[in-house]
C-alpha cells in the first residue's frame, strides 16, 4: 500500500520515467522467454490408417528402445490424433485385429501436428528378395499408412483374464495372462486407459531370455493424472518379435 501511494504522489514526468522502466523490464522478460504465457504448444501425433478399427499407441524415445505411454482408439476411418507430451523421437505403433502391427518412427516437432508418414517401398522387389507377396498393396499417399494382412495367426500372442482393480484415487493395479505358442513375446504387453489416453507396459511374471518374455501372468501399476478422466474401459494387447499381435480385449475396472 505504502508504495502504491508513493507511486501515486511522484510528480507526472517521474511516473512517466518510471512507466517506461517498466515497460523495458516487462520487455526485457519476454525476449528473454522466462515469462509463462500459459499457453504451451499443442504437441500432435495424427495420421491416417487405410483402415481401423484398432489403437495407436505412442512410444516415447527411440523405436523399441522406448516408453509406452500414450495411447488412442482409432475407428473404421482410421484416423487418429494424440496429443504427446513432448517434442523429439516417439515410436509410433498401430495394432489392428487380422494385420501385422505397424511401427515407425517418428520426430515429433514443438507445437506442431506431425503427420506419419510410411515409406513407399517396391514390394514387387522386396517380395521377390523375401519370397513372401501377401503384402496389401500400398497407396502411393505415403501419408495412408498400410499395415500387413496377418495370413498365419497360429504364431500370435494369445491374452486372457484381463483385470483393472482401482488401489487408490488415480492408482490402477492391471494385470493379464499372456501365452505366445511359439515363445517369440516382445515388451509390447501393453494397457491403454481409453478416456484418460494413458498407456502403460506391463512386467513379465519372470527373467527375459534371449530378448524373448515368458509366458504367464503380467501385472503392472498404472497412475493416472488427477487432471485426467479415471473411469471407463481399459484395453490390452500382447506382440512377438514377428510383429504379430494378439487380440484386443477390453474391460472395465472390477
Ligand atoms: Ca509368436
């Protein structure tokens, strides 16, 4: 208060000096960017699959060096949006039930939406190399993403007893049975709470041998912000090495 009167009793060409120090300080805080605006960049993964329905989950770092932590539904017009948490590397992962999972890199610019894109390949070539065709023919739009048609399930992670206890408020206990036939799972045991677009990897019930995950029951914790929604379902899914994937289940918190 003292200095609100002090202020309001210098003479007018003071307060006019004054007012100008004030406004190179307030200008001198902008250009230096430590002022908090309070409006940070929205960070956008989008993308377009050729097909749906499925779920993209978002990994962030580098290409299945990462971390699971975002996830979306996509529906039959396969288009998909996350808003991710930071710029850089993120591994983009689509899963879809009757195709190959689809993983690709990608460098997420700040404040930006950034489209993935899938490289066009000459699969006539690459099938002749590989001795295998039954690749869906690819758009010549690299921003229409193609995943492969799964012709031999038999190999695939198989998931049952999917289970979501609420522990605490913003505190999920998960766990999921996990059996692959031909021993080949990656670390791709994966949650997503739909409403709140938190993902999460699960942990294996026992060691990692050779890169490959035993079979068994997966358990993990997953934390969601008080600023997000916490009801409604929950989705699992289980890859193998092979870029096979199970089925998608989903349930609610028991
Ligand atoms: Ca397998």
């Amino acid at each position: 208060m003292l200095r609100y009167r002090h202020w309001l009793t210098e003479s007018p060409r003071t307060r006019r000096r004054l007012s100008s120090l004030a406004l190179s300080a307030l200008l001198a805080l902008f250009a230096s960017g430590c002022v908090d605006l309070g409006h940070e960049p929205v960070t956008v993964m989008q993308g377009q699959l050729m097909t749906g329905p499925g779920v993209v989950f978002a990994e962030r770092g580098e290409l299945w060096a990462g971390t699971f932590e975002l996830a979306t539904t996509f529906e039959e017009d396969g288009h998909f949006e996350i808003p991710v948490s930071g710029d850089g590397l993120w591994g983009f992962h689509a899963y879809l039930e009757g195709y190959i999972y689809l993983p690709i890199q990608v460098d997420i610019g700040r404040g930006l939406p950034t489209t993935v894109t899938q490289p066009v390949v000459d699969w006539e070539q690459l099938c002749d190399g590989f001795g295998r065709c039954n690749w869906v023919e690819q758009s010549t739009n690299a921003a229409i993403l193609t995943p492969e048609v799964d012709d031999d399930p038999t190999d695939n992670p198989v998931i049952s007893n999917p289970h979501v206890v609420r522990a605490a408020p913003g505190i999920f206990q998960v766990s999921l049975d996990v059996f692959d036939p031909n021993g080949d799972l990656s670390n791709q045991i994966l949650v997503h709470h739909i409403a709140s677009g938190i993902a999460s990897q699960l942990n294996p019930p026992g060691p990692i041998v050779d890169g490959d995950r035993p079979n068994g029951t997966y358990t993990g914790t997953v934390l969601i912000p008080e600023d997000r929604p916490q009801g409604g379902p929950w989705q699992f899914l289980a890859a193998d090495h092979q870029c096979s994937n199970s089925q998608i289940l989903e349930v609610l918190p028991e």
